[in-house]
C-alpha cells in the first residue's frame, strides 16, 4: 500500500522531466511536476507572435540519428522538413557553414574538391610551419588548432571573432580541446547536422511538452527550494533536472556558465534575412548571431504570406546570479568541483539527477530524450 501520494517528484517541466514524466505515467507511476516559471517546457518554451512561433530561450533544432528517439517524438507530434544550414556574415560578405564547397568557393573562388583540398594543405602547413618557428610541436590553444585544421583565412573570418565573443576570452587563452575538429566536407551540402533526421515539431515545441505533460500533476510558479519541506515528502523518489550544486546549497563553491541575453523585434516585413540562423563571425558586430523564427516552420511562399516577422539578437556573457544559465564551462576547475557535487549525488537512492544542470554537461535535445527512455528499459 503506498503511504506517499506520488511515485516521483519532477523538479523542472522541461524535455527531460516532461519526457520522464510521460514514460512514468505509461508505466501506471503518479507524477507531480514542479517548476519555478510560469509555463512549461523549459528553455524549448516559444512564444505566439504574429502567429510565428518565438524560441524565447534561443533556438532549438531537433536532430537525431537514433530512430528509435526519432520515433518517439513524433509518436507525440508529427515534425516537420526544417534543414539547418546556418549563413555566417563576415563584414558583410556570406559565406555556408559547416565549411563545405560553398564556403571554399566563397572563400577562394576554388570550384573543385582538389582545388580546396589543395588550399586547405598549403594552409594547414604555413600554420605547422609558424609552430615549428616558435618551437611548438602540439597546438597549445584554440587558435592554434584551429589553424592547423582549417588554415589562417577561414580561421580570421569565420571562426575567431564568433568564438571570442561565444566564450568571452581570446581565442588564444581558450584551451585547444574546444575545437579539437571541425567539419570540413569536400561537397556543396550545407545541412549543418551529420544526422539522419531532423526537424522541429508541427506547431512549435510547446505542442510537443503539453503532450508529454497531459494528465500529469504539475505546478507552475513553483520554486523548488522554496517549498523543498513540503513538497520532498510528497514523493517515494525525486527526479530533479535543476542545478546540482544549488541542490546542495552550493556547499562547495558556484558552478561557472554563459549565458545568453536576446534581443528579441517584430519587423513590418514578411522576411528580414531569408534564413532561420546568420552568425555575425566578426569581432566588432556585439551579436553572435540572429535567428529569424518564421523560417524553422514556414517555407517557400508561405514566408510571404505572413506579412511580419521576428527577430532575435544573441549576445553572449559571463553568467551571473539572476540570469540564465545556459552553457557549462567546461574547463578544468568547473569539471573539478562538479566531481565534488556528483560524488554526493551518486550516494542519493532517491534522487535521479537529469539534463544539462544536473549533470553540469552541454546535450543535444536528443541525448536528453535518449537519457530519459533509458531509465525505463
């Protein structure tokens, strides 16, 4: 006979609680979800504007080679063909990412697989050449490695000024495993991702949570640690997808992160930029890139037929208390204390840690998905 009311206690209603959440129903378990904003679905959360779906907390692009998570989402909403190929903007000329034949062609006007892989050579060996001259045999920073996998041009342009204004710190103070490869691909394809699949939920991600969520408890406008007496005896078990080191009072020290601030405008025109994501890759422009929402759903001559659109401006920053954490920084120290605050964790037979705060680590949304069905093989 069960003395608790419920069998879990989600702290946080995005993709892993909800995706948990889910799974523990189908299996007969009664959930209570709780989370501190006012909606669900986390950092997946958009918002109706203009009948555009807005990525509020930047933007989100499902992509998986894994089909039996493929199968999954879409068994809860059907996505749709939305490809990612980013555009990078460098004072003002395009160029394709990830660095493909278009981009060599932009760069060096070279029109053929060998005419680049013989660019990409000779500027891969003037970077060896330059160590060998300071008497360096391994690259000690991210500059350069970066050099000695893409070369000086491509490195200047569209690596450099996005990376430092990404992590705040010059590319050469950035340690070389960040960029230890990139994507280089000898074909005129700009798709983004190397998986099979990829898409974005038919009417935006939060049709996707609320169907995960449908006939579970939840509580919105609930903060965890505010009502922690009260609500940790309502549960055999706690699912907890916040940060772990504020789950222990920060008894160690404060995990470091970025954070990202967007400025977010509706334009009096049916298509800004005429592409879902263009990096700004230069140094000078503060912005690391601008997303235009419309074009994750809407194609061709649907564009124009929805007379506005809207923008959004990232700025990357330090984080600092009151602000989004959205980026781990992974580096030596942080890993280090993070070890600290699993050790703990791992002595928990109540307490599963899930997602990017619990587990202090940066995840695809798929990894998420793939974390959350697991537990319930």
């Amino acid at each position: 006979m069960h003395s608790k009311p419920y069998d879990y206690l989600i702290v946080g209603a995005g993709l892993f609680g909800s995706v948990f959440a889910y799974k523990a129903k189908l299996g007969n378990k009664k959930c209570l979800v709780v989370d501190r904003r006012s909606q669900v679905g986390g950092n997946l959360y958009c918002e109706n504007q203009e009948g555009i779906h807005v990525h509020k907390y930047g933007a989100h692009i499902f992509h998986t080679s894994n089909k039996e998570v493929w199968d999954f989402v879409n068994s809860i909403v059907e996505f749709n063909r939305y490809t990612n190929s980013p555009v990078a903007n460098y004072k003002g000329k395009l160029y394709n990412l990830p660095f493909n034949m278009n981009t060599f062609y932009q760069m060096w006007g070279v029109t053929t697989p060998a005419e680049a892989k013989a660019k990409l050579d000779e500027q891969r060996a003037e970077a060896v050449a330059r160590m060998k001259e300071q008497g360096i045999s391994e690259p000690r920073n991210l500059e350069e490695q970066a050099q000695v996998l893409i070369g000086k041009d491509i490195y200047e342009a569209l690596i450099k000024g996005y990376t430092e204004k990404q992590w705040g710190r010059r590319c050469a103070e950035l340690p070389a495993f960040i960029i230890k490869r990139l994507p280089v691909r000898m074909v005129f394809d700009n798709n983004y991702f190397n998986d099979k699949y990829q898409g974005i939920p038919i009417g935006g991600y939060n049709v996707l949570i609320e169907r995960l969520l449908e006939g579970v408890d939840t509580r919105l406008e609930c903060d965890f640690f505010a009502h922690r007496e009260e609500l940790e005896p309502l549960a055999d078990k706690i699912v907890f997808t916040g940060a772990i080191d504020e789950f222990y009072g920060y008894q160690y020290g404060k995990l470091e992160y970025r954070t990202v601030r967007f400025e977010t405008e509706t334009l009096d025109m049916p298509n800004y930029q005429g592409n879902a994501v263009v990096n700004y890759t230069e140094r000078e422009v503060p912005y690391t890139r601008v997303i235009e929402h419309k074009h994750f759903e809407m194609f061709g001559a649907e564009v124009e037929q929805c007379p506005k659109t809207v923008i959004s401006k990232e700025y990357s920053s330090e984080w600092s208390e009151g602000s989004e954490p959205y980026y781990p920084v992974n580096d030596e120290k942080n890993n280090c204390l993070y070890l600290k605050y699993k050790a703990l964790a791992d002595m928990e037979p109540n307490v599963i840690f899930g997602g990017r705060l619990a587990e202090y680590k940066y995840y695809d949304m798929h990894h998420i998905v793939e974390k959350a069905l697991n537990y319930f093989k």
